[in-house]
C-alpha cells in the first residue's frame, strides 16, 4: 500500500527588519548644526537623510550605518527656518517617522553696574536681599542667560584699600542675584573687586563659582583672567571676557598676581581671538570711560574696534554711571554698548538713574535683534518703565 508523505514542515517567515529610528533635539539656536542620530538601518547601509521642504521630501544628506545598524550625522541648514521637519531613508524602502526640530535665537538680558555693598547693602537689610530686584528679576530670569558687571567684592574677608571708594557685598546677596534674580554671568574686571585686597576677589571668584554663577575678567593669574568663559544655550556656544583700563593699576593681573585683565589692546586681542576659537559669539565686556560722560571717548572707541576686529560679537561697556550710546555694525549683526550705566547701584542724579536692559537675540549669525528695556532707579532698585526701544 503507498504511504501518503507528510506534508512539508511551513518555512518561517524570515525576521523581519527593525523599524527604522531617527532621534533629533527638539530646540535648538538658531544656525546651529542639528545632530541627528538613528538606528534600525541594515548593517553598515546607507542611510538617506531628508528634509521636509514646500510639502516635498528633498535629499539632505547621507550617512553609513555602523555594524549594528546606528548612525550619526551632524547637519548645517543652508537657510535659517524656525524648524525643520526630518527623516531617515533606507535602500530597502523603509523610512522613519519624521521628526521636527524647532529653532529660535538665544536671549541674553545684559545689565550695568551691580553694587551689593554701601547702600544696597542697607536696603537689603531694611527689606530683604531680594528688594533691590524686585521689578526687574521676571525679565532678567525670563532670558536664556542674563550678566552684569558686579562693582564689588563679595567676601567676609580683607581689609580695605587705600582708595576713596569700596564696595563690598555679602554672599548672601550674591546668592539672592543668582537664585531670584536669574544672572548667570558677572564680570569682575572693574576698580572696585579688588576694594578688600587679594584674598577677597579670590573669595569673590569662588563665591560666585559656588552659586553657579560664571566669573569672568579675573583671576588667580594673568593667564586666567585673560581666560575666555564659555556658556552653551540651546547648542549655542557664547564666550564672555572682561577687561578694565580703570585705575587702580594694582588691581591688575599679573602672571603671577591675581587681579582682573587690563584692557590693553594686546590683552583684548588675545583675549577675543582665543574666545572666536572656541566659541560661536563672543561678548567681550570692558570697564572703561569717563564718570558722567553721555558719549564714548576716542579710546574705548579703538578698543570696542580691537575686539570686534579679533572677533567679538558684541562690545558692553560699563563705569561711567550713565547710558552711553548702543551702535550696531554690520547690518546689526554686531553691536557695540558703550556704557549701559548704573543698575542696582546707589542713583540719585538725573542722568544716573536712568537705566535699563540690553536685549541681544543671538545666533550662529551673530546678533539678530537688539532690544532696549528702559529703567530708572529709585534709590539703589532699578524699575522698569514698560518702555521699550528698537535699536537699529
């Protein structure tokens, strides 16, 4: 009798490819290359990367996938959008769901003179540290990073120097800025940082360092003053460095000596250029000028045309105790802030309180918009008028 053979054993269906994965950051500034990172593609594939443009899927670039199916690709937009709408394409026809990167300019809130000793010090201990800022903290804390030139030594420390001015603030009033206030930066190249001698701008340099603060235009040493301070915000990487011509020349850096950077021309030149190397907008802050003087003079003139000339992006200038001019170059791609004058800062002629905050939108391509939030302080607080100017 003929036996029936069995049927044959069903072939399993072959496994089948993983799903294709690109992954994106979801903000990021303006200009700024967009890392893009996938998996899922075949073995050391290509893998296509598109760009969602007028409602069609264009070609971007390329990348290899690794052994294990992985792949990165770091991409530069030829054109600045407020997002980008991606995908991942493999030879076998799979695709990735698309992802969306949205872009925008990084805020900085930049600020005067900030003077936590003399008489903010009395007002903070008649009502509180958090008094002197009260009316501008929601707009400072509201930037992406916010700075001010801190006029005083924060230390318990020292004994005083012999000058005719010294300020010196508490380390609870410099946690206040940091914490209510929202300031991320301090510059520390002025005449008054050194008003309590070495060991107290050292301490100011870690106080400041402890609250997470980032000082800059001072130092154990001439190298590290001269140190540019990188801050990154949204994949925008922005280095500051502080400078000051102001007497007293002891407070001066050395090689070997703490102080702050003295703003020679060579000193800013070497300074800057080091900042442009490692960073994509360089702030370069100077403490110079005349007291009371409503115009900048012939040599913070050169010295603003030394730093943008080494690279920097923007020039902000404080002492004079009073509003200088804001002027833009290169289209407003580049700014130069002579004097924003005082801030929370003991004001009681007509032309010292008059105050503000200088709004910058930065990019990759430099400055994008340059904004004016006017002020006027009221014994040491300054108050913001809901006044607004455009500068152009």
């Amino acid at each position: 009798m003929a036996v029936t053979p069995p049927p044959p054993a069903p072939v399993p269906d072959p496994t089948p490819p993983p799903a294709l994965v690109l992954s994106a950051p979801a903000l990021l500034a303006t200009g700024v290359a967009i890392e893009l990172s996938g998996r899922g593609a075949p073995a050391r594939g290509r893998v296509q990367l598109q760009v969602k443009l007028d409602g069609r899927w264009r070609d971007l670039v390329a990348a290899r996938a690794d052994d294990r199916g992985r792949f990165e690709r770091a991409v530069t937009p030829r054109t600045a959008r407020p997002g980008y709408r991606l995908r991942a394409t493999v030879r076998d026809g799979r695709r990735s769901p698309e992802v969306v990167v949205r872009t925008r300019p990084v805020t900085l809130a930049a600020a005067g003179d900030v003077n936590l000793g003399d008489a903010t010090a009395g007002a903070m201990a008649a009502y509180g540290t958090r008094y002197p800022w009260t009316s501008v903290a929601p707009s400072l804390r509201a930037a992406d990073l916010a700075f001010v030139n801190l006029e005083c030594a924060i230390s318990t420390r020292g004994a005083p120097v012999e000058k005719q001015y010294r300020f010196r603030g508490s380390p609870a009033a410099l946690k206040t800025m940091r914490d209510y206030a929202g300031v991320d930066v301090v510059n520390l190249a002025n005449n008054h940082v050194g008003d309590y001698g070495t060991t107290a701008l050292l301490d100011t340099i870690d106080w400041s360092r402890r609250f997470g603060l980032v000082p800059v235009g001072a130092g154990g040493s001439l190298e590290a003053a001269m140190e540019p301070r990188v801050v990154e915000r949204l994949g925008l990487k922005i280095a500051f460095v502080g400078f000051s011509n102001i007497l007293p020349p002891e407070f001066w850096a050395t090689p070997s000596h703490p102080g702050n950077t003295f703003a020679s021309p060579a000193n800013v030149r070497a300074s800057v250029s080091a900042a442009s190397r490692v960073a994509d907008v360089v702030i370069a802050t100077f403490h110079w000028g005349i007291e009371l003087d409503p115009v900048e003079n012939a040599q913070e003139s050169a010295l603003a045309a030394t730093a943008l000339g080494a690279g920097a992006t923007a020039v902000i200038g404080g002492h004079p105790h009073v509003l200088q001019p804001i002027r833009t170059l290169d289209g407003g791609r580049r700014v130069a802030a002579y004097s924003l004058g005082n801030f929370v800062f003991s004001s009681f002629r007509a032309e010292t309180v008059r105050t503000g905050i200088l709004h910058l939108d930065l990019s990759k391509r430099g400055v994008e918009r340059t904004r004016f939030q006017r002020a006027r302080i009221e014994g040491v607080r300054p108050v913001l008028t809901g006044s607004w100017a455009n500068v152009r």
